[in-house]
C-alpha cells in the first residue's frame, strides 16, 4: 500500500480571502497569523509607543474583518491590509496630538526643491560590517530616525524599513510621487550625517564638498547592514 509522502499545500492569501468571506473564520485567522507582525511593525514605526502600536494592531484586523466583503481584490491582500495598517496608525497619530490631520504635505517639497549639503563629513573609524554589532548602533540609529521631521521620518520607515514602493508610500500619506522622493532623500541625508557624526574620525574631518563628490559611502553602507544585518555577518 503507497502512502502519500506529499504535504498538502499551503493555501496562498487569495486563497484564504476567499474562504474567510465565504464565513470560515479559521481562514481569516491564518491571514491574522500570517500579517501580524508586519502590521505591528508599520504601527510600531509610526507611533514609537508599544501601546498605541498593539491598540493600532488590534483596530486594523477589527477593520479588516468588517470590511472584508468589499475587498475587491484588484491588489494582493498584503498590499490592502499595509494601506489599513497605515491610515489606522495616522489616524491614531492624529488623535494622539489632538489634529484633525498631520501636517505631512506642509511646506510643499519638490523635486527641485533645495537638498541641504552636509555639515559634517569625515573618514570613519571602523569598518561598517564590525560597526553594525555594536550595541550602540541601534540606539543612535532610532534616536537620528526620532530626530527627523514627522513628515521626513513617516516617509523613511514607510519606504527604507517597511519597503513599501512610492507610489504606495504617496498613496498612504496623501501626497504626490515627488515629495516622497525629496522627503526620502532628506531622511537619508539627515541620517548619513548622524551617523557620520557619531562613527567619523574627528581627525580626518573632511571641508564640505558642494561638487556632487559623495563622502558619505562609509554612512550609507552601515544604514543598509543595519536594515540587512545578514549582510555583515561572517561566518
């Protein structure tokens, strides 16, 4: 007697989507199991505080569920739930600072708006790989992405840590393809010079460069090993 050595597959979002409207709670549980984390971690991003960030978890699948009828499917289902995950996270920002909105497309920025040159380059101390281990790293790194401007900061965690595309980040937020662009560049830029700042050598501080030459790989690599850790990694 042949046994069946094949595992059954497993089923795809779509999949799921369709039996939890059909009434199969179990399904609809799946998908909660299957997001959770990455909905926590929009929210998390957004709010910084770990309360707001459950509450706002908790409301997400609370709104899934009740508007999951109406979920058309045109986009996946990772992709609607990121959308919900991010107007309830604004929504709860909102409320938090007593707003009717956030003030994300104040001073409107284009492409061709002014980017700040840095103030402080220099040649860094370590080696990026070694400086991803420290344990200071991640505590520099969260207090420079705290110290952005609202509307710079929402832009980075949406794009650089959450990986959503500009016109989805543009979609989120309510603004033009453009400003994501700028404000993504502005983060980045405020960053590198945080990090330069905390990991550069005084000694080997570098004038200002206007010329487009890029002293600042050192920066860039490390924020990249930060968000890719496995990258650094030796074995």
């Amino acid at each position: 007697m042949s046994q069946d050595t094949h595992a059954p597959a497993v089923a795809d979002d779509a999949a799921l989507v369709a039996r939890a409207k059909g009434g199969d709670f179990a399904a609809f549980e799946e998908l909660v199991s299957r997001h959770e984390g990455r909905v926590y971690s929009i929210a998390m991003n957004i709010l910084r505080q770990r309360q707001d960030a459950e509450d706002a978890t908790q409301t997400v699948f609370l709104n899934a569920l009740e508007h999951l009828e109406g979920f058309r499917e045109e986009a996946a289902f990772a992709t609607w739930i990121t959308r919900v995950a991010v107007n309830t996270a604004l929504k709860a920002l909102r409320k938090r600072k007593g707003l009717s909105t956030v003030p994300l497309d104040g001073g409107r920025e284009t492409e061709t708006g002014e980017i700040r040159h840095p103030d402080y380059i220099a040649e860094w101390r370590g080696d990026p790989a070694k400086l991803v281990a420290q344990r200071d790293l991640k505590r520099i790194l969260d207090e420079a992405i705290e110290a952005l401007p609202e509307r710079h900061r929402l832009v980075f965690v949406l794009r650089d840590v959450e990986g959503l595309s500009v016109r989805e980040a543009a979609e989120a937020l309510g603004i033009s393809e453009a400003n994501v662009k700028v404000r993504l560049l502005r983060a980045r830029l405020a960053l590198r010079e945080a990090l330069t700042q905390a990991f550069g050598d005084p000694a080997r501080r570098l004038a200002p460069d206007h010329s487009g030459t890029d002293h600042a790989t050192a920066a860039e690599e490390l924020l990249r090993l930060y968000e890719n850790p496995a990258r650094g990694r030796t074995r």
